[in-house]
C-alpha cells in the first residue's frame, strides 16, 4: 500500500521571493562554477520535459540534501542552455563518504508521467 499525499493548499515560495535584494556570487561560488564548467563533459540534452536524477556525496552526514541543488542545477542550464524550468522530476540522493570523495553524480533523461 502506498502512503498517501498530505496536501497544502497554498504557493510554493521561490527562492528568488525568499531574500531581499539582488544576489550577489561569492568567490566560492564563482570557483565551483568555473570548475564544473570546465569538467562537465559535452552531452545532449532531451528535448521536452526532464528528469534529473542526482547522487550526491557529502563527507558530512549532517549536510542538508537540499543544499547543492539550486547552484549544481544552474550551472547545468549554463553548460547546457537549456531552461531549467524544463526538469519536472528531480530524483535525488544523498550518500555519506570519507573526507576527499565528495562528488556529484547525475543523468538529465526524458520526463514519463
């Protein structure tokens, strides 16, 4: 039997609505994303709706699941180019390793319904 959905009748919040002002980059962020630029390799996206399915590997076990997502996703529109506003299903995973193996792991596939 499968759990049934718990349902809250009101507009998700975005990210952009959540903070005031114009977001700034750090530096850090600014690194990662000229670092997974320059080794994510050249693949073709599907056209249409997607999937992503994401492994990611923390060295900390207290690491928010959640926490990688909105930077890991928009540097893959801008490898990419394509509009993140096409990923319909995001399957997501967390794994705990040693200090060092940290790494993300991650298939852009078609969306079925």
């Amino acid at each position: 039997m499968h759990p049934t959905w718990t349902t809250i009748n009101t507009k998700p919040l975005s990210v952009n609505e959540a903070f005031l002002g114009r977001k700034v980059k750090s530096q850090k962020y600014r690194d990662y994303e000229e670092a997974l630029l320059s080794v994510l390799p050249d693949i073709i996206i599907p056209e249409g709706k997607l999937t992503l399915k994401l492994l990611i590997s923390y060295s900390n076990s207290r690491a928010d699941i959640d926490n990688a997502l909105k930077p890991f996703i928009d540097i893959l529109q801008k490898k990419y180019s394509f509009n993140d506003n096409k990923i319909y299903r995001l399957l997501i995973q967390k794994r705990v390793v040693k200090k060092g193996q940290e790494s993300l792991k991650f298939q852009l596939i078609p969306f079925e319904e």
